[in-house]
C-alpha cells in the first residue's frame, strides 16, 4: 500500500510538474508572444512616428514652396511693375524726344525760311537799288542829252542870228554905199 501510494503521490507529482513545465513553457510562449506583439507595436510606433516627422518635413517643404511661390509672385510683380513704369518712362522721354526733335525741325524750317526771305528781299532791294541806279544814270544820260540839245540848238540860233546881223549890215553897207554914189 506505501509503495503504490509512493507511486501514486510520484505519479501525481510528476503530473504536477508536468503540468508546472507546461504552464511555465505556456506562460513563456505567452510572454514571448507579448514581447512581440509589444515589439510590433512599437515598430508600427516607430514607423507611424517616422510617417508623421515625414508628413510634417513633406508640409514643411510644401509649406516653403508655397512661401517661395508668393514671394517669387511678389518680386515678379514688382519687376513687372518696375518695368511698365521704365517702359512708360522710355516711351515717355521718347515722345518728348519727337516732340523735341519735330520742333527743333519746325524752327530750323522756319530759319529756313526765313533765311530765305530775307535773302529774297535783299536780293529784291539789291535789285531796285539796281533799278533806281540804272534809272539815275538813265535820267543823267537823258538830261545831259538834252542839255547837249539845247547847247547845240542856242549855238545854231546863235550861228543863226550872227549870220542874220551880218547879212543886215552887210545890206546896210549896201545901201550906204548906194547912197553915197
């Protein structure tokens, strides 16, 4: 009867520790399965972390190209401004510039034409003073012409008037002399 309760209590207690091995080695596949699971969870942890940090440097990035677009708009606004007013400004200077030069043009004509004029008048003056000096000598010409006429005619009447007194007194002589005979 002890030997068959020794067996039976060796029994038991190797059932025991059987059944102790099993839960230990159940508790142990237990642990290790939450040591993964634990471990997965902080690796999907990690990489939920690295997605956000790649989320936030990808909104960072985006954040700057949209702050570099506007500021790139502000400075090509800025330079298309700049250049519309030095465009305006060139157009500007060169309408003043033909204004300027189409003025310039309009008083050289009309020195021009002025220079001409007086030319022309001078030439006209120049030409009745012409006139008038040909009209003088003409009226000069004339009058000592006249007066050549006139002193020629005086000396024939005067020719004339000797001859006439001459052949008088010559008849005077005559007839004295026929008196005396």
């Amino acid at each position: 009867r002890e030997e068959k309760a020794r067996l039976a209590a060796e029994k038991k207690a190797a059932e025991e520790a059987e059944e102790a091995a099993e839960q230990m080695r159940l508790e142990d596949e237990i642990a290790e399965m939450a040591l993964r699971t634990r471990m997965r969870a902080e690796e999907e942890a990690r990489a939920a972390e690295k997605a956000r940090l790649q989320a936030e440097e990808e909104a960072r990035v985006a954040e700057a190209a949209r702050l570099q677009a506007e500021e790139d708009a502000r400075w090509k606004a800025e330079e298309d401004a700049i250049a519309r007013v030095r465009v305006a400004a060139a157009e500007e200077t060169a309408r003043r510039k033909a204004e300027e030069d189409a003025s310039r043009a309009r008083a050289e004509e009309e020195a021009r034409l002025r220079e001409e004029e007086e030319a022309r008048e001078m030439e006209e003056a120049e030409e009745a003073r012409r006139l008038a000096d040909e009209a003088e000598e003409a009226r000069k010409s004339a009058e000592a012409e006249e007066t050549r006429r006139l002193a020629d005619e005086a000396a024939a009447a005067k020719k004339s008037a000797e001859a006439e007194e001459a052949r008088m007194m010559e008849e005077q002589a005559a007839a004295a002399r026929e008196a005396v005979r």
